[in-house]
C-alpha cells in the first residue's frame, strides 16, 4: 500500500510523507463485499480503520448514527486502551480499507506528536456525538 492512501485521512495529516509511508507499508489493505459487516459492536478492537474506496455505514444499538467514505477512519477508540467496539459498521458497496494494528500505530504516537494529537481530538469528537 502506497504512502498516498494514507494521505487523504485528515488523523496521518501531521505525518511527514517518510512516517506515512512507513505506517503505510506496515497497513494491510482489506476488500469488503456490500452488505460485509466490517466490524461488529462489542468484538474486541486492535485495530484503526481507514476507508480507501466505497461507503460504510455506521450502527450503534441498532440505530444507524453515520456514512463514512474515503478518507474517513474508524476504529481509533480501541487503539487508546482495551475496550470493545463500540458500533458495528457495514459496507454499502464494496469497499477498501487501509488496516492499521494497534502496535504499529502506538509505535508512530511515539515518533510524532501530531499523531496523538489528531488522534485524542478525533476520538473525543466521536465521543461528543454519542
């Protein structure tokens, strides 16, 4: 996977193109068929979710809450402590997503700031919506 399919996710911003790449290398690439649940409410999270093509759709208790598309991640929560999914997310049509695990992504807080950062504001906005 190519350093510029991290690009277009606002939370890689404050990596340098060097940083984006190497977590880039490290990201596995995952298609998902429409209808795919991707992850599912409850299921242990490891892992941050980036949307490179397609749509997803977001449900919490059974109640759709959003769309995400391109660019869009999710996911982050789980990679801030040992807590459960807190939403299932379903692809609309097919999808693919960057995958990026909790130690590869922890080991790129450690490097760069602007990761935490961006990560702690993205995690706190999804936290104000609930």
């Amino acid at each position: 996977m190519s350093g510029a399919a991290l690009e277009t996710a606002p939370l890689f911003a404050a990596l340098g193109t060097r940083r984006r790449r190497r977590l880039a290398r490290r990201a596995t690439g995952r298609r998902y068929g429409a209808g795919s649940v991707v992850v599912r409410e409850g299921d242990t999270s490891m892992t941050l979710y980036v949307v490179l093509s397609g749509r997803v759709r977001v449900v919490r208790e059974g109640e759709p809450i959003a769309e995400l598309g391109p660019g869009c991640h999710f996911g982050e929560l789980g990679l801030l402590g040992d807590t459960p999914r807190s939403a299932t997310v379903v692809a609309l049509e097919p999808t693919e997503c960057a995958l990026v695990d909790k130690w590869d992504f922890e080991r790129q807080l450690r490097r760069e700031r602007g990761v935490a950062l961006a990560l702690l504001a993205a995690a706190g906005d999804r936290l104000r919506a609930r």
